[in-house]
C-alpha cells in the first residue's frame, strides 16, 4: 500500500506559482511601460532613429508576449520550500545594507560574524577570523594598497581621523 | 592574416616579470576557485574583476582569463576526488573519474584530465589566435544593421543555456536588456528610469551586478546546502597514464578539443556544453562504451578536452565580435568595456598588441595549471573541505568590498545585495542568471545599433531583410530560436509513426 501523501497542498502551491511569477513580471511589466510613457520626447531633427521609449517599450513587449505564453506552458516543478536558514540568511542581508549605512565595514563584520554563527561555526577562532581579522585585513589591502576611499562611519572614521 | 608584429609584441609582453607572476598566482587562484565548493569560473572572475581596475589592461585581462582557463580545468579534481564537480563543465567528469578515484587510480584519472584539458585548451588558442583575426575581417566591413542582426542572433542562443526553460531564458536576457535601458539614452540624451537619482544616470554598472548574480545569488543557494556532506577518496599517490593510455585517447582529444571549440565559438554556449557532446561523442565512437560510467579514461579525456577547448573558442567571439561565447566570457567582456577597450574588430587593428598578449597569456596558463594542477591536486583536494560556514562569509566581504571598489558608491552595494537577493529568487524559479548578465552587457549595444540602423534605413526597420548578411543572422535567430522544439516534434512524430507502424 502506498503512503498517504497530501498532495492538495502541493498542488495547490503549484498552482499558485504557476500563475503568479507570469503575472508578477506582467505587472511589473505594465509599471515600466507606464513609466516609459512618461519618458521625454525629442523633436524630429534631434531624433536618432528611434524616440527614447521606444526601444524599451519594444523589450517590454516581448516580456509580455513571452509570460503570457509562460501562464500556459511552464512545465517547471515548484521548488522546495526554502529552509529557515535562507529566510535567516536573508534577513542578514537585510540587516547588512541597515548597519552598512552606519558603518560599511561594521556591517560587513556584523554580517559575517552572524553569518558563520547562522551557518553551524561554534569555534572561536573560525567566528573571530571571520568577523574580525578578514574585514580588516581587507580594509587595510583595499585603503592601502588599492586606494580605495571607504566611506565615513562609526569605525572608519577612527582611522580617517 | 596574422599580424606577425603584433604576435610578437604580445609575446614579448609576456616578458615581464611582474605579469608572469600576475599569472602563476591567477592561474594558482582559478585552480583554488575551481576546486572550492560553490565557486566556479564565472564566479571567480565576477569576484575578481573589482580587483583588476587600477592595473593596466593586460594584466588585468589575462588574470581574468587564467581565472577563466584553470577553474575550468580544476572542477575536475573535485570530480574525481570526491565526485562533485567544482564546475558545471566537470559533472560528466565525474560519471568516470570517481569510480577510477574509488578503485585507487585517482592520479591515472588526474593525469588524464590535466593531459586532455592542456592539450584541449593549447588547441583552443592556437584556433583563437588563427580564427579571431579572421573573423574580426569578416565584420570590419559590417554596418550598424549587420551588427545589429549578429547581437540578436547572440542573445537568442541565450534561450539554450543550461536546462531550464528557453522561454524563461528568453525572458531573463529581455529584463536584462531593459536594465541595460536605466540611465541618460546614448541617442537622445534623456534620462531613462533614473527616478531622479543621480547615481542612475550612467546606468546600472555591470560589475556589482555580476558580483550579486553570481556571488551573492551563490551565498543564498549554499544556505540551502549546509547539510551536503563531502567524503574523499584515498589517494595513495599520482600515477599518471602510460603510453598505452595515451595512444588509446589521443583521438578523442582531438575530437573532443574540435568540439569544444567550435561549442564555445557559438555565441553563449560554454563549457558545460562542450562537456557534454565531447563525452556522447567519446563514448560513441570508443571501442569500449561499455566502460563509460565505470571508470573510462576515453570519459574523462572526452569531457576534460571539450570544457578546457570552449574557453579559448569562447574568447572568439567575445574579442572579434564583442558577443559573448559563454557565461564566464561575458564577465570578461564587462572587464574589457570596464577598462575603455572595445572589443570588436577594431581589436584586431588599433589594439592587436594587447589581443596577442592575451592569447599567448592563455597559452602559458594551459600549459601552467597542468604542473599546478597535477602536481597540487592533492592540496587542492584538502582545499574542498574548507567549510563553507569559513568560506563564504569571507566571499561576501570580498564581494561588497569589491563591489563597493569600483566608483566608490553605496549605491553599488545596494545594487549588488539587490541583483543577489534578485538572482537567487530567479535561480530558484527556473530563470537562469547567465541570459540576464549578458542581456545587461549586450542591451546598450542592441539599443545603438537599433538606432543607427533606424537612421541609415531613413527608420524603415524592415530594410534589414533586404541586405544579405543582416537576413541570414535573422535566418539562424529563429532557427536558433525554433529549430530545437520544431525538431523535437518531428522526432516525437516519427517515433510515434514507427511505433504505430509495428
């Protein structure tokens, strides 16, 4: 005997995949479009062949065509659902950009201390490697020897003065 | 013809120390990229490319293109060490070089490997060097409507890459060319989707791009993949093939070595490709296909020559044509045009030197990660199992510092987190990153040579069909295009016939 599957779910997910990503690129299709029309328009004698929406609302319209031919024939399975680390993982990111802008290399140390954490890493040595050594090791290749000015912040600021 | 001054210029640029060095340590580099988990060629040289800004333009290509030559080459050892391939390209590398790995002849499997992708990639470049210079003749003559039809031509090989879906990729590389749209329009000068940001002017840059699709997408991907376990095969120690070995292979290194190139000569299609119809067309013509899957060195050679041959077929396009022959070239062409060079057949005239010293670069690389390769494979082995909780936290740092480098713009970091977060949702619902990076790189271009046609066509855009070349490479985008389902329909129809028929 075979084991009970609920396989209701699971349809109805894929259902709801299979219209939603076509309609979504759809959607986000009409608001370019939409934003296309607002672009300005060039007389005649300063136009280069084509007018400055043209060209996108040309692509736009094969993004259309080619979704709605999507809705009908995507035979692709829905994928599994994404483990509580991705969704983890994400929100890093997210908090990533958020202290960047107090400090880019506070973030970059915060993030990847956090991300090591996240991952499985409980050794000492391997987090402060991490979140420590390698964010300066790269601040100081990168200001150093690349000349790369890093903006101001909390951190930076100490050594910039 | 080969421009015999500029042959010798580019190999006497190669007489400089520093470059040298430049070179082992890249070609040192891409072994390591190819052999750690979740970094590959492409990703490796997306990496990279921030590092190479301030130097001149031949080093900072060739390290791109040793990236690009020996991660290809390395994915091998971790597919046969311990059966997963550090590239795409390597996977049917694996259906042979780990049951070899298994039964204790790992270092024969190696050996193997390194022979074929160094006599494949030597093959590659030599045809590089005879064929790119041709080809750049050919489209010297080329006016605005011829280009554009070759650029529509290159982005519809797109809808074959990988295996998803060609709708999908279609649709990846069109949203690519529509970024490419964002910014001041070349033609008119007006701005376009900047919503009043003035770091949107000059459009969306490639290289954070590229850094997010390709890394930080990755990043999301090994999130996933923390449970995978890595075991290694013992390696008691390297035995390379004998003669016997080689006088059974040398053929399919040959035919695999004119596979891969002529795969990676078309526009998109790589390395992976390549693997794959070099290691068909290996176990169709052996004497012995019986062997293939349990340890045949014909395998191994087959796949190894075809993906290390694609790279210098892939660099045919890409520097005579400016269109990319594969995900990894792409990544090179946005370093090209990031250094002011303008890959095209101009290449081959205002700037042969440099083309030169990159194609006799590519031929050291080949012949350095066969000694890098063989005699490390070992160390790089034990490299694999850096794990990835270590790994790609570090990555990240390097991704936004790099991505950061650049124009020295936050904005560039938002970008790259952005097109990351972006990427992975794409990977995840079948949409293949490689057809929107490239879009993105080739969407200016379209857009201009669209619009310069309009003007010498006095915008009767269907004048392009009355000129020969532009109608024969709007002939080969829809076979490119429809060819494969309509064949797939007439296979499927005749099979259904003979079936009926019996």
């Amino acid at each position: 005997m075979q084991p009970f599957v609920d396989v209701s779910k699971h349809t109805s997910n894929r259902t709801v995949f299979r219209y939603l990503i076509p309609f979504g690129i759809i959607a986000f299709c009409v608001l370019a479009y939409f934003l296309s029309t607002q672009f300005d328009r060039v007389p005649p004698i300063l136009k280069r062949g084509m007018q400055p929406s043209d060209f996108p609302q040309l692509i736009i319209g094969l993004i259309i065509i080619l979704s709605v031919w999507l809705i009908f024939r995507d035979n692709d399975k829905t994928p599994k659902r994404m483990t509580k680390v991705v969704h983890l993982t994400m929100g890093l990111l997210v908090g990533f950009l958020i202290i960047a802008d107090i400090d880019l290399f506070l973030g970059l140390g915060l993030f990847a201390t956090m991300l090591t954490i996240l991952w499985g890493e409980r050794r000492a040595w391997a987090i402060i490697l991490v979140g420590l050594f390698v964010p300066f090791s790269v601040f100081f290749l990168f200001d150093s020897i690349f000349e790369v000015r890093f903006p101001r912040g909390l951190l930076t600021n100490i050594w910039y003065g | 013809m080969i421009n015999m001054d500029a042959l010798l210029n580019g190999l006497f640029a190669l007489a400089d120390p520093y470059l040298l060095m430049l070179l082992f340590a890249a070609t040192l580099g891409g072994v390591l990229v190819g052999a750690l988990p979740g970094l590959n060629a492409t990703t490796g040289v997306a990496l990279l490319l921030p590092f190479t800004i301030t130097m001149e333009p031949i080093p900072a290509i060739a390290i791109l293109t040793a990236i690009y030559c020996a991660a290809t080459f390395a994915g091998a050892i971790t597919a046969i060490l311990i059966n997963t391939p550090g590239t795409s390209a390597s996977a049917t590398t694996c259906l042979d070089g780990y049951p070899l790995a298994q039964r204790g002849e790992a270092g024969r499997a190696l050996g193997m490997a390194a022979v074929s992708s160094t006599i494949g990639g030597i093959i590659s470049v030599v045809c590089l060097m005879a064929a790119a210079p041709l080809l750049a003749r050919a489209a010297y003559n080329f006016a605005p409507p011829e280009y554009f039809a070759l650029t529509v031509f290159g982005l519809s090989m797109l809808a074959t890459i990988g295996d998803g879906s060609p709708v999908k990729n279609i649709i990846s590389g069109a949203f690519g060319i529509l970024v490419a749209t964002v910014g001041i329009d070349l033609l008119t000068s007006v701005e376009r989707f900047t919503f009043g940001l003035n770091e949107l002017s000059e459009g969306i840059p490639f290289v954070p791009v590229m850094i997010g699709v390709f890394g930080i997408s990755e990043l999301l991907v090994q999130a996933d993949n923390l449970h995978v376990e890595r075991k290694q095969v013992v390696m008691k120690s390297i035995r390379l093939p004998n003669m016997n070995d080689y006088r059974k292979v040398w053929k399919t290194i040959l035919r695999s070595s004119g596979i891969g190139t002529f795969i990676g000569i078309l526009p998109a299609e790589g390395a992976t490709v390549a693997s794959m119809i070099g290691y068909n067309e290996a176990k169709r013509w052996s004497k012995t296909p019986e062997e293939f899957g349990h340890g045949s060195l014909e395998g191994i050679a087959g796949s190894e020559a075809a993906n290390n041959s694609a790279t210098g077929g892939a660099m045919v396009p890409t520097l005579a044509l400016g269109i990319p022959g594969s995900p990894t070239a792409a990544v090179i062409l946005a370093g090209l045009m990031v250094h002011g060079l303008r890959p095209g057949p101009t290449m081959f005239t205002d700037q042969a030197d440099f083309a030169y010293a990159i194609f006799w670069s590519m031929l050291l690389v080949n012949i350095l990660f066969f000694f890098i390769g063989l005699w490390g494979a070992k160390i790089f082995a034990r490299v694999t199992f850096v794990p990835i909780q270590i790994l790609w936290p570090i990555v990240f740092i390097f991704s936004i510092v790099g991505a950061y480098a650049l124009e020295q713009s936050m904005m560039d970091v938002w970008i790259a987190v952005g097109s990351g977060i972006l990427g992975f949702y794409m990977r995840r619902y079948g949409f293949s990153v490689v057809p929107m990076a490239i879009g993105l790189i080739l969407g200016g271009m379209l857009e201009t040579r669209l619009g310069q046609s309009m003007v010498m066509l006095d915008e009767k855009w269907w004048l392009m069909l009355n000129r020969p070349l532009s109608l024969f490479f709007f002939v080969l985008t829809i076979l490119a295009l429809f060819g494969p389902p309509v064949w797939d329909r007439i296979i499927k129809y005749r099979l259904k016939r003979k079936v009926a028929g019996k």
